[in-house]
C-alpha cells in the first residue's frame, strides 16, 4: 500500500478532491467546505485554508482515513500550520492497512496506584506488543502512567474530571497502543488528540513565572506600571494591591464578579485559554495575584481579549480565595 502523501500540484491536488468526493457522495464543490465546517473546523469557529485542509486530506488518503468518522482531523498549531490528528481507530485503521500486520496483545502488572483522589486506580504501566508476518522479532512498547498523567482541569474554582480520572486504564493502553504502532510502522507526523493537545501548549513559548518571587523582574515590572500611571511612590503591599486592582478594574465590569459570571473565552485559542489557566492556578496556589495581574497586562496587552479574560479569571480566583480564608 502506497502511504505517500504529498500533493504536488494543481491537478494531483483537483485528482485528490474528485477521488474523496466521488468516495463520500459528495459533489467536488461540497467536499471541501463539508469538511472545513466538521471534521476541519476548529474549537474557536476558525477552518483551516484550502492548502491546509488539502494536506489533510492527502494524509486521509494516503492512510485510508475517514474523516467523516473522525477517524482523522485537524488542530491549528500557532505557526500556521495544522496538524492532523489521529483517533485511536484511525491508528488501528492504518495498522490494519499493512498486509503485514500480524495482531497486538497487551501486558499489564498486577498493581494498581493513584496520583490523586480524583482518578480510579490504574496500573502504572502497560505494554503493547506488535507482531508482522515480516518480523522475527515482535515490536513491544511499554508506557508509563507517571509520563501521561493529566490532573482534572479546574475552572471557575470546580474541578471537571476528564478521562484520564474516569478511564485511566483505557487512556493509558491507547497510549501503549498508538507509541506500538508507530515505531512498529515508521509513522511520522501523525498525532494523537492528547499528545496534539500538550504539543499546542507547549508552542506558548514560555513558561507561567514564579510568582511568589517578589524581587522577580516580573514584580518590578508591575510596581513600575503602578507608580507611572498613579504617581504612587509607597511600596507598601496592600496599597499596591489596591491600586493595581483600581487599574485591573479599568478594564473590567464595575459589579462584583462571581464564578458563575466568568464569560466564555469567544475566540481565543485553545493553548491560550490553557496558558491563562496556569497562570491563574500558579496565583491560586502562591497567593500572588498581584504579580499575576502584572504579568497579565505586560503578556497580553496587545490582546485585548486575552487580557479580559485572564483579569477576569484572576479577580474570580482571588474573591474565592478570600471567601475561603475567612
């Protein structure tokens, strides 16, 4: 089976548009925009540009991938690019693809752990193990819980358990699964939804600061903002904090702020969403909330919207932090 997938020009690009359209019952002129309004179509409403969605679909063909099953789709990454990402079904799709595939079977030990009281007990490893009529020797892969282990996400002050606290077992041996087949095949520049996930957050750059160094840059830097917009030249902690919520509140709703009122966060990228909730846990967990308005307003202030949100996230965390303390 041939898994080349680079589209080369104009007419293998037409060719490849017709063969999917003709696959899937869909008229040429339909097949692109179905495709940008479902299987391509991203978390913040945006599609990927024909280039982009016709370099998935060279993926989908080339692999025999059904993007109407989600067996393959697209998340943008933050250098223009999109990254197509594989289901777990579409891996074993593509493993069932090679004449050579020979069967898996998985390993796993007796004992069972924890990180947190959220997660059901799961094993700290399991391994998988690839066998092809043209191997001798069998492919096996083991992977470890304490590699891949996400806590609960916490919005809002709640915790929202997701499936690694629900299914640790089963996100784990997907995880042995998907790494087996990989190197047993040679697959490359293909995706697992967790592992894409973790990929865009890390392409943030940077690192959320330690916020409880007071005589960090990131300190200075929001003192130095305060005294130049008020003309304050106290030093005194409270009447920082003060002033630089006075300052915070300039670009916020006059009310008080509860958990329920937070907005949604309408058009920003995922991994920005994800790097504000950092940045709010890091404060959360430190008490610093005035270092992490200052960093807030120098990180995003050419995002508007991001540093709403991230204002707000951080006025709702700290009024439920001091709710807490009382």
């Amino acid at each position: 089976m041939n898994h080349s997938c680079v589209v080369n020009d104009s007419g293998s690009a037409n060719d490849l548009v017709a063969r999917f359209a003709e696959r899937y019952g869909f008229r040429e002129d339909e097949l692109l925009n179905t495709l940008a309004q479902t299987a391509f179509r991203q978390k913040n409403g945006s599609v990927p540009t024909r280039e982009q969605m016709l370099s998935l679909l060279a993926v989908a063909d080339s692999y025999g991938l059904n993007p109407f099953i989600r067996q393959v789709w697209a998340l943008s990454d933050r250098k223009g690019g999109v990254l197509p990402v594989i289901s777990v079904d579409g891996w074993v799709c593509i493993m069932n693809s090679y004449p050579e595939s020979d069967g898996i079977e998985f390993g796993y030990p007796d004992e069972l752990i924890q990180f947190d009281e959220d997660m059901k007990p799961c094993h700290p490893w399991i391994e998988c193990t690839v066998h092809r009529k043209d191997r001798e020797h069998a492919i096996r892969v083991r992977e470890y819980l304490d590699e891949l282990y996400r806590p609960a996400v916490i919005k809002n002050g709640k915790k929202f358990p997701g499936p690694w606290q629900t299914c640790p077992k089963r996100m784990l041996r997907h995880k042995s699964q998907i790494q087996a087949i990989r190197i047993s095949y040679g697959l490359s520049g293909l995706f697992e939804p967790d592992e894409a996930e973790r990929l865009l957050e890390t392409q943030m750059g940077e690192a959320v600061p330690d916020l409880r160094e007071p005589e960090s840059k990131l300190a200075e830097t929001a003192g130095k903002k305060v005294k130049e917009k008020t003309g304050l030249v106290s030093s005194e902690p409270d009447v920082l904090d003060d002033t630089l919520a006075e300052i915070a509140g300039e670009l916020l709703p006059a009310k008080a702020i509860t958990g329920d009122e937070v907005p949604e966060p309408n058009g920003l990228e995922p991994q920005v969403v994800s790097f504000i909730e950092q940045i709010v846990e890091r404060a959360r967990g430190t008490g610093a909330f005035t270092a992490a308005q200052g960093f807030a307003q120098e990180r995003f202030k050419e995002d508007g919207n991001a540093l709403n949100y991230c204002l707000f996230r951080l006025d709702v965390a700290q009024a439920e932090s001091a709710k807490q303390a009382v």
